[in-house]
C-alpha cells in the first residue's frame, strides 16, 4: 500500500534536525529504537529515507511485494521482520484503508506509538472510535508535502524539510507518546503543528483538496482547445495546472473521505464564478467592472496572507533574466548574482517554445532589485521585467 500526500510543494530549509553527535559529525536524530513503516510509497519511503540518513533502524512493510523491494532497493530501509519491536509506526497507506491499518498496528505492537500521515484525519478517528479500538497510543498526523508522482522510486529524504506537519492530539494524549511524533517531524525537518482533526480537515479543503480539483478542471479543458493553442501556454497557466497530474485512483479517495468541506468550498466558490460571469456577461452594465476588479482585489488580498519563505510574511520582488539554453549559463546566473551579494529566495524557470533560451524569474528582496538589475546588465545579462514593469 502507498500514499501521495497533498499540498505538494518544493522542500525548503526550515526547522533545526537536531544536535550533532561529536563522534561522527551526523545529525543525531530524536528518533530512538525500530521505525516500522507500513506502506512503502512515497510518503512511507520518503520517511524511510531520511530516518535512515540518520542512523535509525527502518523496517518496512507493504501488501506490494515488489513495491516493498523497490523502496528496501532504493535504501529506505529494510524489510521488516516478525520479531520486530518497534517503538513508533508510522502508517503511510491510502486513505480508504487507514483505519484498518492503524487498528491492526495498534493490537500487533501495542507498546509502540502509532501514527499514520493520511491527509485526512477526522474519518478515520471517526471509524476507529465507532469500533472500540484503544487508541491510547495513537495519534493522527499529516505532513504538508508530496509530489505530483507517488510510489518508492519517487520518494526523497528532503521532501518534509521546511513543510508543516500537523500533528492532531487531544486531552488523552500523554506527554512522552506526543514528543516521540513531533520528534520524527523535526528529525525530517518538518515544523510540528498542533491542530484538532476536523480543524485540519476543513484547513486542507481550501489549501489542497480544493486546488487539486480546480487545476483538474482547467487542465481539463486543453484537450478541448483549438491545435496549436497550448503553444501559446506561459508560467501561469504551468503553475496553476503543475499537481493535475496527480494520481486520479488515490484522489477519489481523500476527495470522498472529506467530502463535506470541500462542498462547503466548492459551493462557495462556484458562487464566485457566478458572479463573475454574469458581470462578464455584460461587461458595459453598471457595476460590472467592479466586480471584475473586486475578484482580482480580492485575489491580491489572499495571496499576500500567504506565508513566504520560511514561513514569513515578507514580500519579494521579481526580476526575470533571459538565459540561453546552453549548459552551465543558469549556474554562471547564480554564481554572479552571489558576486553581487544578492540572496536568491526563489526561482521559476520558463522556456520559450522554439526560443534557444529560458526566463529565470528570481525572487529577491526589494533592497536589492536595484543593484541586481544594474550588476547583472553591466555582466551582460538581459532583463526582460521586473515586478514594477
């Protein structure tokens, strides 16, 4: 069994891994004893991967015999065994089978902590709770990272560095269960966030579930679109359709198991575009416009409350630099802009469509666009815009 988590993002550096241990200069993780992961896809690899980077006993297991191989091949870990004592598992299985797996680890390892990292969390609380299971010992949690491709051979150590990683306790939970999974998160380098299960259910309708359907969507129309208009497709339409290429089998599941907030979004947003296209259906009618520039106002409005980098509210500008399409041009970029003291905080890469060149859209801060644009320029590079063009 496997799991692709959503809210898929690009790792970042964030919270601290851990001390270093002064024999051998690795990072000595929080993590004690076996690690039992039970599902080897990419989030159950990927964990795997890094916990072994740290020197921490892996054992994996997966219904997929060849699935399992792959990740023990790939040196997540190594199969597990029927004499195992693990002190933490960590289900990482779709969502549709959770509940049966966190029940059957529960009763298999009753002295191990269990979590699973299933991007729903209230249904199957809901269905463990229905059952009687004891679940003393177990406690929900979801890292906020993935890919747009799952299984073994996709999954990374780095995935959860920099991401959050929700971790649902409640009033039974005891102290030491709680540090032993928010430890594992800080050993992946996630930052732990506290939250109740239908909190975090409701929170992931807007920020992942939802935005997964609406890329579907618009992605879904190019097969449509007259040929050779996908020519014409630039960063904006790549950014906002990049995670449409997700699995469509894993997503009915997360999709049904939080049916009712994402409705709750949905509804609310088809009563958005509503809206918007009857304004557009008469464009010249009073009020109208308004209510064109009102959506777009809005749109600013939410995108500045998201966090940046590292998790902070600071605003970037962007310049955009023509790059040939030659071997070693993007990394000459990066060196000179570091001659010029200039941080790179992010960077988008888009080719031109029979154009022997790309455009480098850099995030900077703002003091430094100035000095940027003129170093560069005078090294002979080519600024095609800036955040203020």
């Amino acid at each position: 069994m496997s799991d692709v988590s959503t809210g898929a993002g690009d790792a970042r550096v964030g919270a601290d891994a851990g001390p270093k241990s002064a024999r051998s200069g690795r990072v000595a993780a929080r993590t004690r004893g076996t690690v039992r992961i039970v599902g080897a896809g990419l989030l159950g690899s990927s964990v795997g991967h890094a916990l072994t980077n740290l020197g921490v006993d892996v054992a994996l297991d997966d219904t997929s015999p060849a699935q399992l191989r792959l990740a023990v091949d790939y040196g997540a870990g190594r199969a597990a065994r029927p004499d195992d004592r693990p002190s933490l598992v960590v289900v990482a299985v779709p969502p549709d089978v959770t509940a049966d797996v966190i029940e059957r680890e529960l009763v298999a390892h009753p002295d191990a902590v269990v979590t699973d990292v299933a991007s729903v969390k209230l249904e199957p609380l809901r269905a463990l709770q229905g059952r009687g299971v004891d679940l003393t010992h177990y406690i929900g949690s979801h890292p906020l990272a993935g890919r747009e491709r799952g299984g073994a051979i996709s999954a990374r150590a780095d995935i959860f560095v920099g991401r959050p990683w929700v971790v649902c306790r409640d009033g039974d939970t005891s102290t030491a269960d709680l540090a032993i999974v928010e430890g594992l998160a800080l050993d992946l380098g996630a930052t732990p966030i506290e939250m109740a299960p239908d909190e975090h259910d409701r929170a992931v309708a807007l920020t992942s579930h939802v935005p997964q359907l609406v890329a579907s969507l618009l992605a879904g129309r190019f097969p449509e679109a007259p040929e050779g208009s996908l020519r014409l497709a630039g960063q904006g339409v790549r950014d906002t359709t990049r995670i449409a290429a997700s699995a469509p089998e894993l997503w009915v599941q997360i999709l049904g198991a939080n049916a009712t907030p994402v409705v709750d979004v949905l509804d609310a947003l088809a009563a958005d575009l509503a809206r918007v296209s009857d304004a557009l259906r008469a464009p010249d009618a009073p009020g109208s416009r308004r209510t064109v520039a009102e959506t777009i106002r809005l749109g600013n409005e939410g995108v500045d409350l998201l966090p940046g980098k590292h998790g902070q509210n600071r605003r970037f500008e962007q310049i955009v630099v023509m790059v040939d399409d030659t071997p070693g041009q993007l990394g000459r970029l990066f060196g000179e802009l570091g001659e010029l003291e200039v941080n790179v905080e992010d960077l988008r890469l888009e080719h031109s469509p029979g154009a022997q060149f790309g455009l480098a859209e850099i995030s900077i801060e703002p003091t430094a666009v100035r000095r940027a644009i003129e170093g560069l320029e005078a090294r002979g590079w080519k600024i095609a815009s800036t955040t203020n063009d």
